[in-house]
C-alpha cells in the first residue's frame, strides 16, 4: 500500500451490479430489456421480407428456419418479453399521456392502465381471428 | 435557438411501443409458434403465395413496413437511453449506432417491400 492511499481512503459505492439492490430496480432492468427482444423480431421479420423479395426457395427456407427448436425457444423468449412489455407500457401510460381530467379530477390511473390491458386483448383477438380468417 | 431533434425520436418511440403493446404478443405467437409447428393454426396460412399476396396488396405491405421500422425505432431508442443504467455515455457514436440501425432495417424493409410490387 503506498503513501497517498493510506492517508486518505474514500469509500466509493460501487455501482456494480445495482439494479440487483432493489425488486423495483429488477423491474426496472426487466422492462427495459424487452427492447432487445422486440428489436431481435424487427430483424427476424425483415429478413422474412427480404427472403419474400428474392423468391420462393428463399422464402421457404426462412420458413424452414422458425421451424427449428432454436426459433422456437427464441421465440418463447420474445413472448414473454413482449407480455412484461405490454403489462408495464399500459403501467407506465398514466405517467407519459398527457393529464386527463373527468369532472374536474384526474382521472383514475388504473382505469387508464386497464384500459391498455383491454386494448391489447382485443387487438390479440382480432388478429388471431384474421388468421384464422385468413387460412379458411 | 436550436430546435431539439429529440421529439421525433420519442414519438417513435412511442408508436412503436403502442404498436408493440397491442399487437406485438400475438404477432410473435402467430408467426414464430402457431404457424410454423402448426399448433392451432395451419402451417400453410404463410405459404408463399398468401405471404407474398399479403405483402402485394397495400394495406398489408403498409403494416409489414409499420410494424417493422416502429418496432425497430422503438427498441433503438430505448435501449440507447438504457445505456447510461450500465455506465456508457450516450454519445454521439452510441446516438449513430443506434438511431442508424434502426435507420438501417427501415431502409431495407421499404426497398425489399417496394421490390415486392403491388
């Protein structure tokens, strides 16, 4: 230990780590991660098109692709990501719109975030109606 | 005074997050779990011709191209400002890395797209 450390050490609090201190950090880490998973798919769906654009054989080998167990697994994660995304979006909307006022009060955040939640299961349902729609 | 260019990158931001909310969760078990182990629903529904009837005609190229560059802006800006959390300056090379990625599969859905013809 040389001469200027041992006259003045200053304990410094490591930030290692520091969203492991706190379940609402955690949360915090959690929500913010889903952004790898939805820019993954972005990419995974632009290939899709780009293998649409060059052809048949190009577009069924992508096919084949998301039919291997490490599509699936990929996708899993996606799925899950895409949920903690979708329940903390509607969480956090009552804080980023802007102020709504329902006879003179602010209105209820967790109407607000139940309404978000709502949206989304109907827009799931349609779109899984669509397909099936789509594949009669 | 300089305008702040930030505004644009939030809205972005935003609309990829709403559309990501909304649709994203289905979308992926649609087109990574249902469809290709055919669970629920028939392999057959992305075939080539549907898909490539579906990316022809102008709502469904129009959606491909919103859910793929919103989403890609979406997930760019947010983890660009995630990068202070893990201790990295969000300079001007994370603001090109980032912003440019998603200016990247952008561009190349809307070439690969238009490539596809009405």
């Amino acid at each position: 230990m040389n001469q200027k450390t041992a006259a003045r050490r200053p304990y410094v609090r490591s930030m290692q780590g520091w969203w492991r201190r706190d379940p609402f950090f955690m949360v915090y880490m959690a929500r913010e991660l889903t952004a790898f998973a939805v820019l993954a798919y972005s990419i995974v769906l632009v290939v899709g098109v780009m293998r649409l654009a060059q052809g048949e054989a190009a577009w069924n080998g992508w096919l084949a692709a998301l039919q291997s167990p490490w599509s699936l697994l990929l996708h899993l994660v996606f799925l899950l990501s895409f949920v903690i995304h979708a329940k903390s979006w509607f969480e956090i909307m009552p804080k980023t719109m802007p102020l709504m006022f329902v006879g003179g009060q602010r209105m209820n955040p967790a109407i607000i975030t139940w309404t978000g939640w709502g949206a989304t299961i109907a827009a799931s349902v349609a779109l899984f109606a669509l397909a099936l729609w789509g594949q009669s | 005074m300089k305008r702040s260019n930030s505004p644009i990158f939030w809205a972005l931001f935003g609309a990829g997050g709403m559309l990501a909310a909304l649709f994203g969760t289905m979308l992926v078990f649609i087109t990574g779990i249902a469809v290709p182990f055919g669970w629920t629903l028939s392999p057959d529904l992305m075939n080539y011709a549907r898909m490539h009837a579906f990316a022809q005609n102008w709502i469904g190229k129009g959606f491909i191209f919103v859910i793929v560059a919103l989403f890609a802006w979406h997930a760019m800006h947010r983890i660009l400002c995630s990068l202070h959390d893990i201790g990295i300056h969000k300079g001007l090379l994370a603001k090109l890395c980032c912003y440019g990625g998603a200016m990247l599969i952008t561009l190349i859905a809307a070439v690969k797209l238009l490539a596809i013809g009405f």
